[in-house]
C-alpha cells in the first residue's frame, strides 16, 4: 500500500485561507483554511449542512449563481486570489471542473456530450474532436462499454456509466482540478467502486476534491481529509491519522458514530 504524505510535504494546488461565506444574512464557513495539494485525493467529511458542498462550490465559484452570496477571505489557485472580482469565471471552471451529486448528461448523444465543450473553446477539427473523445472515455473508464454507441444518447447508459460520462466530459476541458460532489450517493456499491477506482487514476493526472457522506470512501480512497462542522473546519490532514488518531475529540466522536 503507498505511503500517504500530507498536504506540507507536497506542492499546494489550492490554498484557502480564512474564507468566510454569507448567504443573505446567513453564515455558512467560518474562517475556513485548507491546503489542497496537486495529483492527490482530498475528502471533505462531515454530517449534512456543515458546510462541505458550501466550500467545494466556492473553489470553482459556483456560489455565485446564489442571489445574495458573499465570500471573504482567499483561495488561491495559480498565483491568484479567484474570489477577486477580476476574475474570469469561465475561465476558472474550465481549469476547475465540477462533477454534480446526480449524473447530468446533456440530452445529445455521447460523443455531443465530450465535444460541446472543445467546440466552445474554439476546436472545430474533426480528427482532434475524435481525438479527444476517445482520450476522455479512456481515462474516465467508460470507453470500451460505449464505443459501439458515442452517437446514441447519452440517456441510454446506465446511472454508473452517466456519471463516468460526466467526468469524461469534464476532462474534456483539460481541468487541472476536478471538483466531486457526493458524485456517488446515487449510484449502487458496484458503480460506487467503479467511480472510486477512477478518482485514484484520476489524481496522477489532476488535483481532486470529493465531498463525501460515506466516511470509508473517504478513508479509503482519499490523501488527506477536512472534517467540517457548523461551517467549521474542525480538523484537517492525512487521512490515515484522522481517521486513526484524530486530534480533535469531536473529530473522534463524528468517526465513531458518538456525534450529537
């Protein structure tokens, strides 16, 4: 089994320092701190509420489509503070992709799905269109199931395949982050591992953050954890030594089901 190194012993892919978040007059992060290292898995934990989804959805600032949602503080990603009002959004999330709770296709057939994005960006050549279809169903683990049927829609694939699609269509962007929401809560266990075994591919060539309920997916797959409370940060680090010697009693109480 590899040996996992902390967030300090590697280069630091997003570095969020004391955010705080508002929706309207409504609180939800306190002063949240976190270092999210390149090609490495980091699990944000903790019980419904508290302030994970709030946080990853502030790495790519899909907050901002909330009426009356305001951040302080920074994270900064490629040398700059993405909160900034100079910030091109659609830019961020082309290198910053979200993977959502629920599989989301687009309602085209599966090779529209991988190519919409590239042709937004401006590729129109049919060979580096085909090019990049393939490439991303090959890393999302999905090519050998759907290569008889790209031009069939995408709705005919099972809940497990959709979700790999979405990934594919999301590293069709060439991300350097991929942002995962619960991106297993909807799927079997069969699927769920499927999913799994992807996201540790997945960080030799990308910066992954995965929100997650299930604390055994998180100890199981993930580099490092943040464990979240109350739009608190309660403890964050190697994922091996939370979840084997938590530092934070209210940590070891929420690991051991003697939360609340």
């Amino acid at each position: 089994m590899e040996m996992k190194e902390s967030a300090s012993n590697s280069e630091v892919a997003i570095d969020i320092q004391d955010v705080n978040l508002w929706y309207g007059e409504k609180q939800a992060l306190y002063d949240v701190s976190m270092k999210v290292k390149k090609n490495a898995i980091t699990a944000l934990i903790g019980p419904s509420g508290c302030g994970k989804s709030t946080l990853l959805r502030s790495i790519n600032r899909i907050n901002d489509l909330i009426d009356g949602c305001k951040i302080e503080g920074k994270i900064m990603f490629r040398g700059e503070n993405i909160c900034s009002k100079d910030t091109n959004v659609n830019d961020l999330r082309m290198k910053i992709g979200m993977v959502f709770q629920k599989p989301n296709p687009f309602p085209m057939t599966i090779r529209e799905n991988l190519t919409y994005g590239p042709k937004l960006k401006g590729i129109k050549d049919k060979k580096e269109l085909n090019e990049i279809v393939e490439s991303c169903l090959q890393k999302a683990a999905l090519y050998d199931e759907v290569a008889d049927r790209l031009d069939k829609s995408a709705f005919g694939l099972s809940g497990g395949q959709q979700q790999r699609l979405c990934i594919a269509r999301t590293l069709s962007m060439n991300p350097d982050v991929i942002l995962m929401d619960e991106p297993t809560s909807a799927l079997d266990p069969i699927a769920t591992s499927k999913i799994e075994d992807l996201a540790v591919q997945l960080k030799k060539e990308y910066t992954v953050i995965i929100v997650t309920h299930n604390m055994q997916q998180a100890s199981r797959i993930s580099d490092d954890t943040g464990f979240m409370y109350l739009g608190k940060m309660i403890e964050f680090g190697n994922t091996t030594s939370l979840f084997n010697k938590p530092k934070e009693e209210m940590t070891e109480r929420y690991l051991t089901g003697r939360f609340g």
